[in-house]
C-alpha cells in the first residue's frame, strides 16, 4: 500500500514509519516538526520514510491523491498540553483531523486509520470498559477524540473506510522519546534519580500498551479486509494489562536495582479506568501484544544504560510535549494557533 503517515517524526510515528516499511509498504510522512529537537537514541539500520514538513492544517485533497490509507498520528499529545492550550487542541485536534478525514474522501483515498484513546473512558467503575461502554472525557484531548470518531464516522460510505484504534496509554522506547506519560517517566526517575516519589495513593487504573504493539495494531489494520474493519472502534491493548498506578511505580521500581518507591496519600488524578480489549483479538485474529510493563521496565533499563541517560538529558525539554511547545510559543517561534511564524 502507499500510505501517508501524519506525525511520522513523533514519539508513535518514529517507530511506525519503519515497521511499515519493513512490512513491504510504501510510506510518505508528514509532520510540522514541533519535537525534531529531540533525538534520544539511534534505533539501529532502520529505514525512514521521505517526510514533507508542513501543518497537517495546510495539507490539501489534491496532495492526497494516489495514497492507498492514510494513518493519522498528527495531533496535540496529552492532557495538560490540552488544558493550557485548549483552543489550539480543538483548532488541531478536532477540526483539522476532520479535514485532513473529508479531504481524504475527496481524493479517493480508501481507507483512513485514526489512533485514538482509551482516555475517552475518563472516570468509570471496577468494570471493564468496552468499544459499546458509556464514555466520560476529563480532558480537552479526550473530548476531540470523540468528536472526531463522531464525525468522521459520519462520512464513511461505500468508497471511505475509517477505523478508530482507541489505544491505552503507550509506554516503551522511541526515538522521538516522551517521559511525559507514566511508565516512561518512571522509568526515567528510577534511573537518574534512584528514587519514585509518589504524591498520590495510585489506586487509579491505567491500561497499557507498548508502542511496538499500537504499530503492530495499525498494521494488522491497514492489512485486514476492509468489511472486517470499515467504521469499527477498536481498543487497543491486551485485558491482562490493566494496571494500578501503584502497580505501574513498583514494577518499575523493581527492574532498576537500588531504586526507592515511596507512596503518597493523596488521591491525585481522578480519571481511573479498566479497558476489555477483547474486541480487537476477534476483529484482528493476528494482533496479539507481546509486551508488558515487566518487559518494558527492563527493556529501559538496558537502553538507558547503552546510552548513559543523564539527568539533563532525561529533561531534555523536547522529550515532554508541554515544554517543548510552550518554549517554543514563549521564544516567538509558534504563534497562538501554534502555526510557525
């Protein structure tokens, strides 16, 4: 397939490009390039797709024409990005995944695949969420995901076929590193500091997935049958790692040796949230995750030691999406619209 993959050099599209290149496929990137800064290790003889750096707000039906999918990573990332960039992340977020989607149709473009979140599911019981469950968005970012599973699902038809991943929270080595969500920030304390200081109880439920397994999701996607996937909202993600943020800190804690778990006892953030994620394994027989936060932990250990995390570059502003735009906003580079100036 020639696919067009949007937020190619993020901490997702880092890994993607090159497992759909090595997939047979053929992949042209887009991506505005707010993180290029950020570069934390070379991921050995990869491949890397030609990328065009331009707003995914500017890109026109006509430069769609010929792509077989398009796979959309290309928004805000996180939540406090959302809440002190609100009207930006709906500008972005909901607006231009929209019509990048309508111009997508315009163009003929078969098949687009939108990576959305579990975090739409926000604050919930003991029991397991599914793709039919009532949802409950905390957050800006939350919100948009649903607005644009709502209305991009309204265009699909016999010649557009969207598919929505609902991933759970990533976690796992990229290039284009994030320490800004849970296990990956950990990971990095554990290592730089010897320490995890938990201000809140962690009794909140995380499910997560590596960022491995959400390229592998992806793929199986763009590989499947299009009545197997046409309008379908997937989790993505595997039962079994629905995790206690308090689960998450000691894992984490015990895969680097001589790191100190203290627990707080306040309660903290109040989205908590357990995700079924056996829909996925029905719709794609042949996407299973093979990774878990054990795995992971390790996996970082032995990276940050092949590379020498130091602590300066662990804060390595790039590395956390909200410091790098508002540094890139407060410097005159961004403007309000976080359009290049």
């Amino acid at each position: 397939m020639k696919i067009l993959l949007t937020g190619s050099e993020g901490y997702i599209g880092a890994v993607l490009a090159p497992v759909l290149l090595d997939r047979g496929h053929e992949v042209i990137g887009i991506d505005t390039g707010f993180y290029r800064e950020g570069w934390l290790y070379n991921n050995g003889i990869r491949r890397s797709p030609a990328c065009i750096h331009q707003d995914v707000r500017h890109v026109s039906a006509e430069a769609l024409v010929g792509f077989d999918a398009v796979v959309h990573l290309a928004e805000l990332s996180n939540d406090p990005l959302g809440q002190l960039h609100e009207a930006a992340t709906y500008e972005i977020n909901h607006l231009g995944s929209v019509a990048l989607a309508r111009n997508c149709k315009a163009a003929g473009v078969p098949r687009f695949v939108y990576t959305s979140s579990c975090s739409v599911y926000g604050v919930g019981s003991e029991e397991f969420r599914t793709e039919e469950s009532e949802t409950s968005p905390q957050t800006s970012y939350a919100r948009c995901k649903l607005l644009v599973e709502r209305d991009v699902s309204s265009l699909a038809d016999g010649g557009f076929s969207p598919t929505f991943l609902r991933n759970a929270t990533a976690f796992g080595p990229s290039p284009r590193m994030r320490f800004d969500v849970v296990l990956n920030n950990l990971a990095g304390l554990a290592w730089t500091t010897r320490e995890i200081k938990m201000t809140s109880d962690g009794t909140p439920w995380r499910p997560l997935v590596h960022v491995l397994d959400i390229c592998e999701a992806v793929a199986c996607t763009l590989e499947a049958s299009r009545e197997v996937v046409h309008n379908q909202i997937l989790n993505v993600g595997d039962t079994q790692q629905n995790y206690r943020v308090r689960q998450i800190a000691e894992i984490v804690s015990r895969a680097f040796p001589g790191c100190e778990l203290t627990m707080g006892s306040g309660g903290g953030d109040n989205r908590s949230y357990r995700v079924s994620f056996e829909k996925i394994k029905s719709v794609l027989p042949k996407f299973r995750c093979e990774r878990d936060a054990a795995s992971g932990a390790r996996q970082f250990r032995e990276l940050f030691e092949r590379i020498g995390l130091t602590q300066e570059t662990f804060s390595f502003r790039p590395f956390t999406r909200l410091k790098q735009i508002d540094h890139l906003v407060r410097t005159g580079q961004l403007d309000q619209s976080l359009f290049w100036r």
